[in-house]
C-alpha cells in the first residue's frame, strides 16, 4: 500500500460515520493551553470526541498566539495547509470545519474572515462559551462565524463544569492585563485585567482536587496581580487548606506585583512550590523604563534577595527581550551581568518582534535582525549552561516527585521535583498521583533521572 492509500485507509478509519472528532493545535502560552481545555469541554456534550490529529478530525480549532510576529504568521501557514485538506475532502463529499481562536483571532479576526475563505469560524479568547452557537451558524451560512465581543465574566459564568483532568491542573484566576508594557500585544489581545471571585476559584479546586487532581498550578497573565476579593497570598493560603490538594504553583507573576505577603508566604506554606517565574525582560534599567516595565534591575534583585531570604532554596525562571529599540551592547551586557547575579534554573528568551499597534513597535532605533541573532545567542549561550548547572547540582540528592505519568519506556513513571524539573525513575504505574522520595543519579540539559528512595514508603 502507497502512503497516500494508507494515510487514506487511516483517515476512514478514524473517522467512523456518526462520532464527531475536533482537533485542538495549541500555540502560545498557558492561558492557550487552559482554554484549549476548556473549549474540549464545551464540545464534549455536542459529542465531540478528541482527535489525534487533523486528518482524523471533522472540526480543527487553532488556537492561536500573536506575541511575536512568528507566531502569527504560522496561523496563515496551518490555515493553507488545512485548506488542502478541506477541498481533498470536499472532492469526496465531505467537510472540515476551521475554527481560529486565540489571540490572532481577537486581533486580526474580521482580515481572517476576509482573506482565508477557507475558515468557517474566528472566536476570539472570551467567546469561547458561544462555540456550539458559531460551528451551528458556520453550518448555516456562507463566510465565517465571527464573534469576539465577550468580556472574561461573561465567559467563565458561562463554560461548562471541568472534565476530570491527569494529576496537575490550571486553574485561571485572572485574565488580561492592564500593564501595557510597549513591546506587547497582550492588553490589545485579552483585554483589561478581571479577576475571578474568589469563592468560585476555590470550588473550583475542591471539585477538582476529589476528582484526583493534586497539583494545582493558578494562572493568569498577570497572576499576582489577582484581587478576586482575596489576594493571590491569600487565596493560595485557603487553597492550600483543601483535602487533596499537595502543591501549588502560580504563573506568570510580574515583579511590581510581588507583594510581602506573597513573599512571605513562600517562607511559610510547605504546598507552595519553591519555583516561581518571574520574567525580568531585561538588565538594563534604561531599557526597561522604555520598556514600560516600571521597575528597574535593582528592584528586581531586590525582590530576588527578599524570596530568597524567606525560601532559600527557591528556584527562579525568566523571560528575556533582546534587541529592544535602543538597546546598546552596553545595555545588553546588563542582562548578561543580572542573568549572572540572579542565576535562573531556566528561562525563555526572544528577539524583540515589532508587533502592529505597540509603542515599541513604531519606536526609533530598530536594532538589526542579526545585532538581536548574535546577542540572543550570547545570552542562550549563558543561560543553558545555567540550566544545567542547576540540573547537575541534584545529582546524589533526593527529591520529593509529584508523578504525573508513565515514562517513555516500559516500566518508567515520570514526574516533576519541588523545582519543576521532570524527573524520570524505575516505578509502577500506581504511583501516579502519589508524592514520592526519588534519589538523582544522572541530570541532562532538559530533565532528571534517579530512583525510588523508598519505594514501600511513599512520602
Ligand atoms: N505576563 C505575561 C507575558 C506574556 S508574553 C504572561 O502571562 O506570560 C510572554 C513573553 O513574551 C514576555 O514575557 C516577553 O518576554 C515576550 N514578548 C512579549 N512581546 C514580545 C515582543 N514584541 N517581542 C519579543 N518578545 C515578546
Ligand atoms: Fe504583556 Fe507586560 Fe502585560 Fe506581561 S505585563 S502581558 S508583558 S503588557
Ligand atoms: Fe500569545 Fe495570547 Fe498568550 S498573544 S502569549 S496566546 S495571551
């Protein structure tokens, strides 16, 4: 059989008359990723079963991110690529439903609908709740479903109760941002910042907790900056008090918004985990004053030195812009100096994307795409070694691990330290759920292996 027949025989196969199928490709950050979750179960009571992939699927959703100009572009490349698999099917009778979501679709959604016919439907970030109205509408009519006009309280009074999850689970707590910082698209995209109440969070997390779910990781584009009646150090605190639950993580935290109390909690709540990204952007506090950021690298460090004086052992990540209008080599070398002071476990870095309807974006002084290569390189370079450093340093030491999952090979489970770390070990699929002691014998760039400490104790 040719692979044409065989991907053929497969896409039959996989499409059984009568069980609907929808595939989600997820771009861009966590809050994609909760939503993508929770549009699967807005469709689920329409009978949509997951798909592995777009052939096998009736509907596919991108989910889409508009950070930097890469990312946007991809959703036009994936739009002419299922183009290609909507007409094959189309030739046979068939259909395949396109959805965009995400951040392109609230910012570009009315240029999508008009220039990709191929689309059957855009909603943006907080119209998700509507989606069994727009696929019934796309079915309907010629052109594109469009609907991008909800606010965040209209789409979380809305959505569906959760489907049980694995071990961990995002919790959105707040979304869209107020911060407007020059380079980014994320308060065009999301909106104003909003807050969920508190009481509706927490219920939220019982539910989720009896339903196995022992990790809870709160999220939001701005997650300390959550006042949901309660502040984020004290709705972690009354999270923290449930049945069931054993960590808790919270991401992303902008450094204005690291309040005492947060701080102090980290000292002080064993179910915090001592892992906290922190994204400082850049080293240069002249830089960051273009930047929007409100701080400057001495408050940073500031900050750093008080969390870690109430939790020594805390573990620090970033995001880095280089090559942001303006930045001087002198000013770059400023990043290097405070990724030296700081030492990060692990970070993400990117070259300054000049994104439509940003200050930065119309700025003067452009830094040349291959300035921003060399020096994006110099700082990755910087913070691997870092990475694995800080990977090395748990080598002979034992570490509680939250298993998540079966490992890649038979017999493996796998899981994540205090550090967020992924840790893979020798142990029976029953651990799953369970916090266990595993020794690190080997450390790579990316993740940890060792053995169960005590494999009849579970800690
Ligand atoms: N506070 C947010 C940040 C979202 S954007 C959160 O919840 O994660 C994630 C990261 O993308 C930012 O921290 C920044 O480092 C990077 N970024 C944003 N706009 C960018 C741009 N125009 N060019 C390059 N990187 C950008
Ligand atoms: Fe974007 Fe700044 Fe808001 Fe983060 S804090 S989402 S980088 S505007
Ligand atoms: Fe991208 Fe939107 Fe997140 S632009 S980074 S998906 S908030």
């Amino acid at each position: 059989m040719n692979s044409r027949a065989m991907a053929e025989k497969s896409e039959a196969s996989g499409r059984d008359a009568g069980v609907k199928r929808v595939h989600i490709e997820t771009y861009g950050c966590q809050m994609n990723v909760y939503d993508s979750e929770r549009m699967r179960d807005v469709l689920a009571p329409l009978g949509y079963a997951p798909a592995a992939s777009a052939q096998e699927a009736d509907l596919v959703i991108l989910n889409t991110c508009h950070i930097r100009e890469k990312a946007t572009e991809k959703v036009y490349s994936e739009i002419g690529r299922l183009r290609v698999l909507k007409e094959e099917r189309r030739r046979r009778g068939d259909d395949l439903t396109i959805a965009v979501a995400g951040c392109v679709a609230q910012a570009e959604g009315e240029e999508i609908a008009r220039r990709a016919p191929s689309v059957d439907l855009v909603v943006g970030p907080q119209s998700y709740h509507k989606l069994p109205e727009l696929i019934a509408r796309a079915a309907r009519a010629r052109g594109a479903a469009l609907e991008t006009n909800f606010t965040p309280e209209e789409k979380f009074d809305s959505l569906p109760a959760r489907a049980p999850h694995g071990v961990s689970a995002f919790v959105s707590v707040q979304e869209g941002c107020d911060k407007f910082c020059t380079f980014c698209v994320v308060p065009y995209t999301r909106g104003a910042e909003y807050s969920r109440p508190c009481a509706e969070v927490l219920a939220e997390v019982r539910a989720l907790a009896s339903q196995g779910v022992r990790e809870i990781v709160f999220i939001g584009q701005n997650v300390n900056a959550y006042h949901g009646a309660a502040s984020l150090a004290e709705l972690i605190a009354r999270a923290a008090d449930i049945d069931g639950v054993k960590r808790i993580r919270y991401t992303t935290s902008h450094p204005l918004e690291m309040d005492d109390a947060l701080i102090e909690l980290h000292g002080r709540e064993p179910k915090l985990m001592p892992f906290l990204h922190l994204p400082v952007q850049s080293g240069s506090s002249r830089i960051l004053k273009a930047m929007n950021r409100r701080h400057t690298a001495e408050d940073y460090l500031r900050i750093v030195a008080r969390l870690r004086a109430a939790r020594p052992d805390l573990a620090l990540s970033s995001d880095f812009i280089v090559g942001f209008p303006g930045e001087r080599e002198s000013d770059f070398e400023e990043t290097l100096a405070l990724a030296r002071e700081v030492t990060f476990a692990s970070a993400y870095s990117f070259k300054f994307s000049r994104r439509p309807g940003t200050p930065a974006g119309a700025m003067q002084g452009q830094v040349a795409e291959d300035v921003k290569a060399e020096r994006l390189a110099r700082l990755q370079a910087l913070l691997n070694v870092q990475q694995a450093a800080f990977n090395a340093a748990q080598v002979n030491e034992t570490l509680e691990i939250l298993v998540a999952q079966p490992g890649r090979k038979p017999g493996q489970v796998q899981g994540r330290s205090p550090y967020l770390q992924a840790v893979h070990f020798a142990g029976d699929r029953a651990l799953i759920g369970e916090c266990v002691r595993v020794r690190i014998e080997r450390a790579s760039q990316n993740s940890l292996s060792g053995v169960l400490a005590d494999s009849m104790a579970p800690a």
